[in-house]
C-alpha cells in the first residue's frame, strides 16, 4: 500500500505565548524572583507578565513538574520549602552531575570561553558590593552552565538545570544574612578560579575535585546559615505572590 502523502506543513517560527511565559517564570525563579514558601495564583503571574491566564498556567504547570512549584488545593501554587534532608539529596546529586560535566568539559573550551568566565568571576568578586542579588545570582548561574553546557551531553545539562531550578529561590538567603556570612560565602571564588585553570589545561580529575569541594562547602553554608524546616503539608500561611526583584528579610 502506498504511503499517503505528507501534509504541506511548514515549521512554526517565533515563540508561543506558553513558551514564553515558560521562559520567563524559568529565568526569574533561576534568578531570585521567587522566595521560598511564596505563594502564587495564576492570575498574579498573569498580571505579572502582562499575558493571557492561559499561557500563564501552562507555564506555571510546566515549572511544577519539573519541581519548581507545587500545586496547592486552592489552584494556586507555592515555591517549594526543602528540608534539610531534601537539599541534602538535592546536592548528592547535583555533586554526581556537575562534577561529571565538569571533568568532560575540560580541555573544550575555547579561549574566548575562557576568557568570559573569568569576566564572570570579576563580576562575583564585587557581587557584595555593585550586584544586586538577582545580577549576582544570573552571574553564577551562566558561570557554572558556560563550563556544563561544553560537556556537550544535552541530557546531562538538562537534568542540571532542574536541580538548579529547585534550588534557584534558596539562593536568595545569602543576600538577606548579614554581611559576614556573605564574605564566607563568597570566600569560595579563588577555588572558582581554579576549576577555571583545571578547566583551561584539560585536566578533568582536577577539575572534578574542585567542583565537589565547591558543593560540599555550598552546602555547609547552606545548613548553617540558611536552612529553614518546611512546614507541614497544608499547613502554610498564604503569602501573595510579588513582582519580581522585590525582596523579605530573611526568616
């Protein structure tokens, strides 16, 4: 039997709406915008990003299932509060990922690469100083997936991402401490330097080790300055969803 033949389809150029409101929840939950425990209805990211209610949900639903929002009863939705065991897991496998894309990535990088990481690392070295919290966050965002993204495994990237998009509103705890915990987090970026020089001269083992010590210390910050217990399931207090850049102090 012969095969019908193709319907006259032609590719769709430009984004959707969904794709877009996708994109923009993504990079602003990446970026700080949203704080743990915050909660959000769909008609408030709507009004946020100046779309239909639609687009607003799909892109909503879409971040939900990949773990950076939780559905709530009353159709709204609530940036995840992880407890200490769940960041911890969260990190186990962020240091399984990372350190492995890291040491595949050494020895790819152009010198132009190189060169921007390095811009990159200029920047957070006065992040304390010039950035705001969400320009800090972005800087270290593109500096780490710059070095993943030459691993040349998609899939490997893209599971970072989702680790990273479950943790993105933790970030925003380092700039709500005072300013010496921050000067211990930021302590860490001559060992950024290095996994830059380990990154440069192809040599992964090093490059690996570094990024490990890197999380590992990461994460001890985390549990000493930052953690918060969840509370139980159901049993938060509603919190209204904010436009984005606007800051709480820290709880």
């Amino acid at each position: 039997m012969k095969r019908p033949a193709s319907p006259p389809l032609r590719p769709i150029k430009g984004r959707t709406l969904r794709e877009i409101a996708y994109e923009e929840l993504r990079n602003a939950m990446l970026a700080g915008h949203f704080e743990p425990g915050q909660l959000i209805t769909i008609r408030e990211i709507a009004a946020l990003l100046k779309c239909g209610v639609m687009p607003a949900r799909e892109g909503v639903q879409q971040l939900a299932s990949q773990g950076a929002f939780e559905f709530l009863p009353n159709r709204s939705f609530r940036v995840p509060v992880h407890t200490l065991e769940e960041l911890q897991k969260i990190f186990e496998a962020r240091a399984l990922l990372e350190c492995y894309a890291a040491e595949r990535a050494a020895g790819t990088l152009k010198p132009s690469q190189v060169r921007t990481l390095r811009r990159l690392l200029a920047r957070l070295a006065v992040a304390d100083e010039a950035l705001d919290a969400s320009q800090a966050i972005s800087t270290n965002y593109r500096f780490h997936f710059m070095i993943y993204e030459a691993c040349r495994s998609p899939y490997i990237v893209d599971a970072i991402d989702r680790l990273w998009l479950r943790i993105g509103p933790l970030h925003l705890r380092v700039f709500q401490s005072n300013r010496s915990d921050q000067h211990e987090f930021f302590s860490v970026l001559p060992q950024h330097a290095e996994l830059v020089d380990a990154v440069e001269a192809g040599n992964g083992p090093r490059a690996s080790i570094i990024l490990r010590a890197l999380l590992t210390q990461s994460l001890a910050w985390y549990e000493v300055h930052a953690f918060q217990e969840a509370p139980a399931r159901g049993a938060e207090q509603p919190q209204a969803a904010r436009p984005a850049g606007s800051r709480t102090a820290r709880v």
